[in-house]
C-alpha cells in the first residue's frame, strides 16, 4: 500500500540517467533521452551515413511527380533532388547541432573514465553530481510519484551539461599538467589555470545544489517511509479489528496524505538553483 495512486516506477526506470559499469566504481551517465527524442534536428544529424540511402529514395518518391510532369528533364531532376536533398539537410544538421551543443553533440553517454585524467577535486564533484542524481531517481519520493519526474529531467539535465563541460577542460588540464614542467611557460599556465578555476567554480555550485537536493530528498524519504508505516499499520489494525468481531468492526479510514509541499518546493528551489548556475556560468 502506498500514499499516492500515481506510480511512476516504469517511465522512471526507461528513463534511467545512471548505469553502474563493470568497474569498480564506475558509472556511466546518458545523455537525457527526452531532449534528444524530441529534436529531430539532432536525431538527423547523427544519423548513420547508410540511412541517407533509404532517405534518398524516400525523396525520389517525393519529387516523382516532377518526372511525370517534365519527362526526361523531371526525371534527371527527380534524382538530383533525392540524391542531394537528404545529404544537404544532414549536412545542415550536423552543422547546427555543434553551433548549439558544442564539440560534443555526437556524445550520447559519459563514463567515470573519462574524467580521470582531471585533478582530483573535480573527478570527486562530478562523481558526486552522478551519485546525488542516482540517489534522486531511486528515492521514495520520487519513486510514489511526490517529486516531480519533469524535476527530476532537469536534474539529469543539469548533471549531463556539467559533465560535458567538465569534459571539455580533460585535453587543457593535460596541457597545464605538461606546461607546468616549464618555468618559461609559467605565466601563460597562471593564466589558462585561471579560466580553469572558472568552469570548476561552476561546476562546484551545481555539485552544491545538487548536494542540497539529494539531502532534502533523504529527509523526505524518511518522512514518507514513517508515513507509509503508520497508514499501513492503521489499516491493518482495522483490518484485524473486523476479523475479530466478524465484520461489525470499524472499516479503515482513509485518511488524505500530507503534501509536503514545503519540502517539495526546497527540492525543486535546489534543482532550479543547479541550472540557473550552469546557465550563468555557460554565459561567463
């Protein structure tokens, strides 16, 4: 028995951010599935080469009226436009969705071994980013339907942004590591360590807020769970009640769930407080 009609569990499960590897510790972090299902510009642009064959012969049958009408001309201008059409839009695509997603649009899931090239303190806050979002996905509340499964995305969506920020700095991080054995160079590696300590100022906000929200969900939790005891205890109470005077006991009330929606809007302030950070930061 549960406190919310609502049950989530199956579209929480299709849309899992977070899988556990093989590894010891290892994690691997998907791209949210339902920003990129709904972007049909990036879904063409990475699409397979072999798919623009069938694409193409789509078009041909698009423009076949072309040949119907111009005969031989219509028919030469038939494949030219199913040949070429599909090619130029996935050209377009690809070339839109490194505008709007960075050198890493082709990226559909991360791993804890990418980031282990990256000083210490930074693996330790997106590992901790990855494992606040886990503990989120699986909690109670979110698991009886209380927080928000559209919350919860823009959670997922915060951790896969700061990823992919954090994993744009592994090649300069390697570059200072090198350019540090240079004393020559020492003024430039100041400088570029400067712009570094920038994106990990961010990235240290958004791990904070997510913190935060992991710990408020934690005392949710505890507070549904305690709920859930005493309801099931008292409907089992009344349950055993009429059993034992066959049926002339008192019938389980069934009392309206609190809401705890002060708790709810704390967690979903912490989530919001993640991507307006990461907004800021992209900005700067």
């Amino acid at each position: 028995m549960t406190i919310r009609q609502a049950d989530p569990e199956a579209s929480l499960d299709a849309w899992r951010p977070v899988h556990t590897t093989r590894h010891p510790g290892g994690w691997a972090l998907v791209e949210p599935r339902h920003a990129r299902i709904r972007s049909w510009k990036l879904r063409t642009a990475r699409m397979e080469p072999g798919l623009l064959v069938p694409a193409g012969a789509f078009c041909m049958i698009l423009y076949l009226p072309f040949a119907v009408l111009l005969g031989p001309y219509g028919t030469l201008l038939t494949l030219t436009l199913g040949i070429l059409t599909p090619v130029v839009l996935h050209q377009h695509s690809k070339r839109q969705a490194a505008r709007a997603l960075g050198p890493h649009w082709r990226t559909t899931e991360v791993f804890a071994a990418h980031f282990r090239d990256l000083p210490e303190s930074l693996t330790r806050l997106v590992d901790e980013m990855v494992r606040s979002l886990d503990g989120m996905w699986d909690s109670r509340a979110a698991r009886a339907g209380w927080l928000a499964v559209g919350k919860l995305h823009d959670a997922h969506s915060a951790v896969w942004q700061t990823a992919l920020l954090l994993l744009d700095t592994v090649d300069e991080h390697a570059l200072l590591r090198e350019s540090a054995r240079y004393d020559e160079l020492s003024p430039l590696v100041a400088a570029r360590a400067a712009e570094l300590a920038g994106t990990g100022s961010v990235v240290a906000d958004v791990a904070g807020q997510l913190r935060e929200a992991c710990a408020k969900v934690a005392r949710l939790d505890a507070v549904i769970i305690a709920e859930e005891d005493r309801r099931n205890r008292e409907h089992h109470i009344a349950t055993l009640e009429r059993q034992l005077t066959g049926g002339t006991g008192r019938v389980a009330r069934q009392s309206v769930p609190p809401v705890w929606q002060d708790a709810l809007d704390a967690i979903h302030a912490c989530l919001d407080g993640a991507l307006t950070v990461l907004s800021i930061g992209r900005r700067g």
